[in-house]
C-alpha cells in the first residue's frame, strides 16, 4: 500500500499528537485573561490536527470499513473527551471544586485518552500494511509518542490505562507480520516509563502535584 502514501500522514498525526498534549506545558507561560489562557484557546484545535492526518492516513491507505467503524468510535471518543477535559478546566481555574475536578482530572482524560488508545490502533494497522523505514526521523518520533503517552497517562491520573494500552500496543507490534520496531520503541518506552516510575514514587502521583512544574 506504500504508493497510496499513508505514512507522512501517519507522521502528521503523531507529531500533532506529541506537540499538541504538551501545549498546557509549552505555552504555559504565557498566561491568558484570568478565565482562559493562551494554551487554552491553542488547545481548541487539538482534535483536528490529530485526527485529520490520521484520517488521510486510513484513507491513503485504503483501510478497510471495520477499521473506519473503530476509527469513527475512536475519533468521536477523543474529541468528546478532549472537550470535556478542556472546558472543565477552565471552569475549575475560575470555580475550583469537586465537580470541575471529576470531569476534569478523571472522566474528561479517561474518556479522550481511551479515544486515543484506539485512534492510536487504527493507525498501527496503517504500519503493518505499510512499514516505515528505519531512519533516525522516525525512531525520534517514536520516542516522542511513547514519551507523550507516558507524560499524559501520568499527569492525567490514568496511569493503569495507559500501562495496559502500551502493553497491548507492544504484544501487537511483536506478533504482527511487520515485527514494527518503531510501535515497539514507542510503547515499550512508554511502559518502562509509567512502571518505572510507578516503582520509584510507589504508585502514580501526578508530576505537578510533585512540584514537577
């Protein structure tokens, strides 16, 4: 399937994916109006730049409809989690309490996460019908994604999930026909970084409420 030329696409929506979950971090600095902030507003267009590429790729790829079907279940699962997450966050900087927090912290990043675990599959399935060569751009990509998954599953509080999504992830890629090293690098690192760290801290505090940043 290489002549449909799926991976660039691929590329787009992992490097937006590593790019764009670190945007609170990144742009943290620059402060907002006392309601919202710049990460925020950049925030609101998390779900097109992710899911737009990994579109194309499923596309260029000429995916199957039962992938479509996971894609379409999983797209719409990010974007319903990511609004949830974004919109009680903003609420909580102005009206902290217990229920700005629940649909902040727990139900808006379990439910955008568990999105991207399967936007995440589907475009592992892209990989096996179309390997990427080994290059260093791609190994570094790899490592930015399982980084990105770690540092999310960490400070979004939903390290079981992401350890069980990485662990999966890993089976699939050493069991599929295209062995996919790059899968491997990026949730194998990613499941040494949340149980390591998990063993280190003796379970899973967020790095912020550590001081972190």
């Amino acid at each position: 399937m290489g002549e449909r030329r799926a991976l660039p696409w691929v590329a787009a929506s992992a490097t937006a994916y590593g790019v764009f979950h670190h945007v609170g971090v990144l742009l943290s600095g620059l402060g907002g109006d006392g309601m919202t902030t710049v990460a925020d507003r950049v925030d609101l267009v998390t779900p097109y730049v992710v899911l737009l590429p990994a579109a194309m790729a499923l596309w260029r790829n000429g995916s199957q409809p039962r992938v479509w079907l996971a894609f379409g279940i999983g797209a719409v699962t990010y974007v319903q989690g990511h609004g949830i997450h974004l919109a009680a966050n903003s609420i909580a900087r102005t009206a902290p309490g217990e229920a700005a927090h629940l649909w902040d912290e727990v139900v808006g990043h379990y439910v955008w996460y568990a999105g991207a675990a399967i936007v995440a599959a589907c475009l592992v399935g892209v990989l096996v019908d179309d390997p990427p060569r080994g290059s260093i751009p791609t190994y570094a990509l790899a490592v930015l994604v399982g980084t990105t998954h770690a540092t999310n599953s960490l400070e979004g509080g939903t390290a079981a999930l992401g350890v069980v999504v990485a662990v999966v992830l890993v089976v699939v890629a050493t069991r599929s026909r295209a062995r996919l090293p790059h899968v491997l690098l990026a949730y194998g690192l990613a499941t040494v970084l949340l149980v390591g760290y998990g063993l280190w801290q003796g379970g899973f505090p967020q790095p912020s409420e550590l001081g972190w940043y």
